[in-house]
C-alpha cells in the first residue's frame, strides 16, 4: 500500500479552525483542541438560539400588544377573540408596531371591536 502524506489537509483544517475562534479568549483562540470544542459548542448554541430568537420575539410582540390594549381598556385575549370574530386579518408583528408607532391607529382598531 503506497504511503499517504496528509500534512497540506491537515494543516488547512487547522488553519481554517483558527480562523473561526480567533476572537475567542484564552486557551480557546491557541490550542487545538480547546479551540475545537470552543466552536462545536458555538456552533451548537448558534444553531439553537436561531430558534429561540424566533419565541422572544414573538413575546415581545405579545407584551406590547397586551401593554396598548390595556391603555385602551381591554385585555390581550378580548383583543384577539374580537379581531378573529370581526374578520380582521392583521398579524402580532404589525400590532406590535401599531402599537408603538400608531397609538391613534391602534386606538381606532380598538374602538371598531368593541
């Protein structure tokens, strides 16, 4: 079996692995091997607070919606069972911005429910 040199891949693995955690503090920017923990474990909370971001947002939404209806007089539920009863189709993310942009807006959106 003829002998395989793997140095070049090797090194380029290294190289680019370097690359990724070089902000990184420690022994986590200069040992291989920490390094390489550091970034799989990056890599995984990455991926999962791609996620996560997604839930906060949508709570954040819900709680300045809940927030303006309450200055209104009503409740976030009442809100939303009125606007689904009365055939508005308006999602949380652009009430949200009503919300906090267009208070009058949102005022009148009220006042057409109840």
């Amino acid at each position: 079996m003829p002998r395989v040199k793997r140095g070049v891949l090797s090194l380029k693995k290294r190289r680019t692995l370097m690359k990724a955690v070089k902000g990184y503090r420690g022994a986590r920017s200069r040992r291989i091997s920490c390094a390489q923990e550091a970034f799989h474990h990056a890599q995984h909370y990455a991926y999962r607070d791609r996620r996560t971001k997604k839930r906060d947002i949508r709570s954040l939404w819900i709680v300045r919606i809940n927030a303006a209806a309450r200055s209104c007089g009503i409740s976030y539920s009442r809100l939303m069972d009125g606007l689904k009863k009365a055939n508005i189709d308006i999602n949380r993310k652009m009430l949200a911005d009503m919300a906090v942009a267009d208070m009058e807006g949102f005022a009148a959106l009220v006042k057409t429910i109840q």
